[in-house]
C-alpha cells in the first residue's frame, strides 16, 4: 500500500497511464495534472483519478471519449477554457458519480450544464454567458452547498423558483455581476451566504427575509438602491452578521438588528447622526457590557456627506465597536 491507501497494482496502472502531456506526482498519484499546457482536447485521462486539473488551456470539448476511464473523479478543474454548452457532451458529468467540485469558471458556456452528477458539493461557472438556468437542472443535487453563478448574463426571469428548484442543502449562491433588477426569487431556505453585488437591484420587497431565515452574510453593493427602496425592517433579521450595502443610493441609514457584527455604508449618501444608526434605545442601554448591547465590531461610512469627529451616540451604542471608518 503506497501514499492516499492506493495497492501496489493501481498505484502502478495510474503511473503507467499518466498522459505524456501531463504530470502525475508519484508522491500524490491520484491527482493529474494538465494544467498550462496550450491543450485543446482532453487526454484519456488514468482509472484512478481522484483530482484533475485541466485550468488555463484551450479546450472546447468537455468529451465522454478521453474521460470514459475517470469515473472515480473527485475534483475537475477546468476553469479558463473554451469549453462552449454545445462542447459538453451527453451524461459526460454525470458519468462520474463520485465528483464533489466542478470548477468551470472563465468558459463560454452559455446555460448550467446538465445533467449534473448527484454527488456534486461545490458547482463554480462564475465568468460564463450563462443566460439560461434550465428547469430542473439542480433536482436531486441534495448535496450542493456552492453554487457560483457571478459575472454572467442572468436577468431576473433567469432565477425563479422552477429554476432553483433541488437545491435543498444550499449554503452559498453568489449572483454578483449579472443583470438583475430585482432580488431573486425561489432561493432555499438553507441560504447563509447571498452575493448580489454588481446588479441593477433598486429595491427590496418587504418581509423579502422572512423566506431566508439562515441569511447570515448578505452583500449588495454597487446596486441602485435608495431608501425609498429598503423597507423600514427588511434588515431587521436576527441572523444577518454582515451586511453590505457599499456604491448604493441610500441616504439613511437603515434599520439593523442588534446581533449586526459588520455593516458596510460607504459611498452612499447618507447625512447622519449616531441616534439614526443604533438598533435600540441609547436610555434603555447601561454602562454593562451584557447580551443586550448592539454586536456591531466594524462599521464603514466614508464616501457619504458625513464629517469626522464620530457622533458621541455612535460610541455610546456601539461598544464592541473596533473599527470605524468616516
């Protein structure tokens, strides 16, 4: 038995099949590397691979030919290709009923890949033209926590509550940079982490949250929301830890739920005073450091019409705040 719990026999198999276009390290032989290579096809790739790493070359095929042998796949890079939604071949993903990560980042694909092997736990297409989710493309994927969708061409009738249908375990979607102008619908209950940076967002619905009830790290900025647009509570969400809202068009602050560790203002327009920013009653709060004191650590407010020094109510409300930038 020899490194990774790999017999003799396909220890050696695996080193015999190593393509000649790329590297297999005796000391981690279930791990293939073809990365950098200029390659514009896919090598027949050994039996007992585990990790493959195909980023940074010109392939276009994603073909069932040369990865008929890597059924045992666990990890595919293949990430900065020129691999089209045309190039994937038929049940070549789904093949390899053991891949976890699928990492298709800086490709031309121009919808989610389907179908999609069960087994999949991290799905990365961020820098696409994906403009197509299919309906029923995540059914079944109940081990899916990742989905990274960022810098496509995704509009809003793109992410409803057909097309995010099966994602049931989903602990971060990230659909920075696409063409939204609404918050999107049909995102699972399990959501932690919501990445909307960079849309055409003008407004949140009001109780928008309340389907979202894990939502712990929400970022939004450089969107188009003003405060006409954000619901006096919709922030108002007992889990929500970090919350940003940089490059926007707000000029209060809204409200945030005392249990808020990071909240990030910047470049907006807001005119403010320390008593429009604390979550509770500055009279209600004594000189104790106890459960009931706002959690705020890091507050960011520069590029607003705010002039230093910090308002005396700020500190008073704030006492685990470290940092704070005006």
């Amino acid at each position: 038995v020899l490194g990774q719990d790999m017999p003799y026999e396909e220890y050696m198999a695996q080193i015999q099949a190593c393509p000649k276009e790329c590297r297999c390290p005796p000391n981690f032989p279930r791990a293939v590397y073809c990365d950098n290579k200029g390659l514009k096809s896919i090598p027949n790739i050994p039996p007992y691979t585990w990790y493959l790493y195909l980023q940074n070359n010109l392939i276009e095929v994603l073909s069932a030919d040369s990865l008929r042998n890597a059924t045992e796949l666990r990890w595919l890079n293949i990430n900065r290709n020129k691999i089209t939604t045309e190039g994937v071949k038929e049940g070549v993903l789904n093949a390899m009923s053991h891949l976890a990560h699928l990492y298709m980042d800086d490709n031309l694909l121009s919808s989610v890949p389907s179908p999609l092997p069960a087994s999949l736990e991290h799905l990365r297409l961020s820098r696409n033209r994906i403009s197509k989710i299919p309906p029923g493309v995540f059914n079944g994927l109940e081990k899916l926590n990742l989905l990274d969708l960022q810098g496509n061409k995704l509009m809003d009738d793109d992410v409803t509550e057909v097309s995010m249908k099966g994602l049931n375990s989903l602990v971060q979607i990230n659909l920075a940079k696409n063409q939204l102008s609404r918050m999107p619908l049909g995102l699972p209950p399990t959501t932690t982490q919501l990445f909307l940076d960079g849309n055409n967002i003008e407004k949140i619905p009001s109780g928008y949250f309340k389907g979202l009830p894990k939502v712990a790290f929400l970022r939004l900025n450089h969107n188009k929301l003003g405060s006409s647009g954000v619901p006096k509570n919709v922030f108002n969400v007992s889990s929500i830890l970090d919350l940003q809202l940089s490059h926007n068009q707000l000029t209060e602050v809204p409200l945030i739920p005392s249990g808020l560790e990071h909240l990030h203002l910047d470049h907006n327009r807001i005119g403010v005073s320390g008593s429009n920013v604390c979550p509770v009653d500055l009279e209600t709060l004594d000189d104790s450091v106890n459960e009931s004191i706002p959690r705020l650590r890091y507050l960011r407010l520069d590029g607003n019409t705010i002039k230093p020094p910090i308002p005396r109510d700020v500190i008073l409300c704030f006492r685990l705040l470290r940092s704070i930038v005006i």
